[in-house]
C-alpha cells in the first residue's frame, strides 16, 4: 500500500471534502429560501469542518492532540448528520 504524500491525499479527508461539496451544493439547489440561510449555514459549516479538522491533525506532533483533532472531526460529522436528520 502506497503511503501518502499528506493528511489530503488519504480518503478519509477526499470523502469528507467530496461531502462537504455535496452539501453545500444540496442546501442552495434544493432548500426552501428560509432554510437556505439558517439550518443550511449551519450544516455547511459542520460538513466543511470534517475535512479542515482531518487536515489539521497534520499540524499536531503529539499523539494526544493527534487524537483530540480526530475527536473533532468525528464530532463534526455527528453534528452534520444531526442537521441532516432535521432537515
């Protein structure tokens, strides 16, 4: 298995931006205008903060902040699929 290069040529970060993507597209093509603004800001920036979150783990040379980075990733994500879920 070829290693990579950066935190941004795992898949885990690819598959996190390719969601952020799609959200961001999904809450402007397919939200109510009212929706678009409150509960879409909101979900676009939850989605967004998976991959940054992921990306920022690179910065970190200890294993517990290592590991604090990926907890908020993890966070990010559930509190996506929270706004999902109410939408």
């Amino acid at each position: 298995m070829k290693r990579p290069q950066s935190l941004k040529d795992l898949e885990v970060y690819l598959l996190a931006k390719e969601f952020a993507i799609k959200i961001h597209r999904m809450t402007f093509e397919e939200l109510p205008k009212f929706e678009k603004y409150e509960e879409g800001s909101q979900i676009r920036r939850s989605s967004k903060s998976i991959a940054s979150k992921i990306v920022e783990v690179g910065r970190r040379r200890y294993k517990n902040e290592f590991i604090q980075f990926l907890t908020y990733a993890i966070a990010s994500c559930d509190e996506t699929k929270v706004h999902l879920e109410m939408l």
